[in-house]
C-alpha cells in the first residue's frame, strides 16, 4: 500500500482528500476496495460522492452494504451517485443488503432507487414489496416497483400492473406499465394495452403499439391500424412494426398511405411491414418507393418487394 495515497487520503483539506479518492481507482494500488471503504464515511459530502463512484463495478458483500447504507446518506448528491452505482449491479448476492431499503418506513427516494438497483437482480423476494408498492403516494416509487415486476415476470402481478397501466395518474408510470406488460402470456392485458393506445400522452400510447408487437396479439389489429392516424410518426411507426409482425392485411392501405410520409424512419418501416405482409397489393406502391429520395427507404421497398415475390411463388406452390 502507498504510503503517499494514504497521507492524501488522510490529509485535512477535504479538496485533498476528494482528489487522492478521484486517483485510487488509476493507482498502482493492488486493491482500492480497503482505502476506499472508510471514505464512504467521510465528513466532508464531495469526498463521499467520489468514493461511491470509484467503488462502481466492485460487487464484493462488504462494498455493496456499505453503499447501500449511503442510500441514506445526509446529502443528495451523495444518494444521487449511489443510486446510480448500485443500478449496475449484476450479482444476485447483491441484493441481499438491498432488501431492507425496499421498506416503508424509508423515505420514498430511498425505496425507488433500492428498486432500481435491485430490479436487474430479479430477486424473488422483491416481489412483495414491489406490489405492495404499486398504490404508493409517490411516482418514481410506483414506476421502479413497476419495473422490478416486468423483470420478475410473475403472472400472478399481470393483474394489478396492467390497472396501473391503464388508470396510474403519472403517464410515465403508466408507460412503464405497459412495458412491463410485456412479458404477459395471456390475452387478458389486452383491453389495458388497447386504452393506452389512445392514451392522452404519446409516450404511453408508443409503448402500447411496441408492447403489443411484442405480444403478436392479433385482436389488436384494429386498433394498431387506428394508431396509424396518430398525431406523432413516433406511434406510427411503432404500429407500423407490430402490424408487420403481425402480418395483418387489414393495415395494408395505411401502410402504403405511410410511405409517402414526410419522415423517412416511418417511409422505412411501412416498406419493412409490407415486405412481411407479403401482399401483392402493395407492389405497385413498393415500385413507386423505388424512386425515394432516401437511399435506405429504396433499398427496403426492394427487399419488400423480393419478399412478396417469394410469398406469392410459395402460395402458388402451396396450391
């Protein structure tokens, strides 16, 4: 061990202090983790932001304790970065000291960052206090318990995420909702997803189209062929995709409506969804793309119209 790191880490100015912690990770040090563990505790709060994030990436039980207790921290910019550190966790162990955070009696800021952090770790035992907390008082705690669920992918929450997807006051924990429904197996989240196609905020109601891709639920057909006369391309786009996935010739003329749009993202995933829709009603519409200003839209309506030439070959094969 360096005796020059330790006298800076040890050193009266804070200013000092904070720059030895900065260095400790780019040292020559075998392990940082015994120097940087007590600056955690430091009085001064910059020298404690600087040992949370040096400690990013170190997932040893000692480590992933002390920083959580600095969830608890005095000063928010302390909490801010340990949050942030402990997001990337990846070992399952980890989640042990985290658990306790998930409690009620800890402010709200504290229980949504324990969940965000705890969320990739899908740990079965955050269950509980992620449902429990799905009528919480406060909205980042509702949108991180959310997304702990949508990780755990356990049926037995589709219920209760898919009302929050559909009534939650907060629009982004209502999106987050209908993300997290994304995992579901049965068609009994559709009506959830269907409402947050026309939910009052365009974020909500793009997740719903890409969620409902994702599912290849094909009742939803009339509904995603609404949400190609959304207001925002961004929702057309994602309907777009979902009614390609979904090979619904029922959205074949918006689709080909799509590919005169102003915006070359949506040109380009209209031809993308009538290539798998294998319609020959869209070559006429696939030929005129050809002379798209946008080189990537030409090339898709060519690879749309080569694959609806393969799927007419094996119809007629077929027959």
């Amino acid at each position: 061990m360096s005796t020059a790191i330790t006298h800076r880490l040890q050193d009266p100015d804070a200013a000092v202090r904070r720059l030895a912690v900065m260095d400790l990770p780019y040292s020559d040090e075998d392990d940082i983790v015994p120097l940087l563990l007590p600056m955690l505790t430091d009085p001064d709060a910059s020298v404690r932001t600087e040992a949370v994030r040096a400690l990013e990436g170190q997932e040893e039980p000692e480590v992933v304790e002390a920083l959580a207790a600095r969830l608890l921290d005095a000063d928010a910019a302390v909490r801010k970065a340990t949050g942030e550190v402990l997001a990337e966790l990846k070992l399952a162990a980890s989640a042990d000291p985290l658990l306790p955070m998930l409690a009620t009696s800890h402010p709200a800021e504290v229980r949504a960052m324990a969940f965000r952090a705890i969320r990739a770790l899908r740990d079965p035992r955050a269950f509980a206090p992620a449902l429990g907390s799905l009528r919480d008082a406060d909205a980042t705690v509702r949108r991180d318990a959310v997304g702990v669920l949508g990780y755990l992918r356990d049926e037995a929450a589709l219920g209760e995420i898919a009302e929050v997807a559909a009534n939650d006051p907060d629009p982004e924990v209502r999106r987050v909702a209908v993300g997290a429904l994304g995992y579901a197996s049965s068609i009994s989240v559709l009506p959830s997803l269907t409402r947050a196609l026309v939910d009052s905020v365009w974020t909500v109601r793009d997740e719903a189209a890409q969620t409902l891709g994702k599912l290849r639920m094909a009742p939803a057909v009339p509904d995603l062929v609404r949400a190609m006369d959304d207001a925002y391309w961004q929702v057309r786009l994602k309907a777009a995709r979902a009614l390609g996935v979904l090979k619904a010739e029922a959205g074949l003329p918006a689709l080909v409506q799509a590919l005169s749009h102003e915006v070359s993202n949506l040109r380009k995933e209209a031809a993308i969804a009538l290539g798998s829709i294998g319609d020959r009603r869209a070559i006429a519409p696939l030929e005129a793309a050809l002379a798209d200003p946008d080189p990537d839209v030409r090339k898709l309506a060519r690879l749309a119209l080569t694959a609806i030439g393969l799927a007419q070959e094996a119809k007629g094969a077929a027959s």
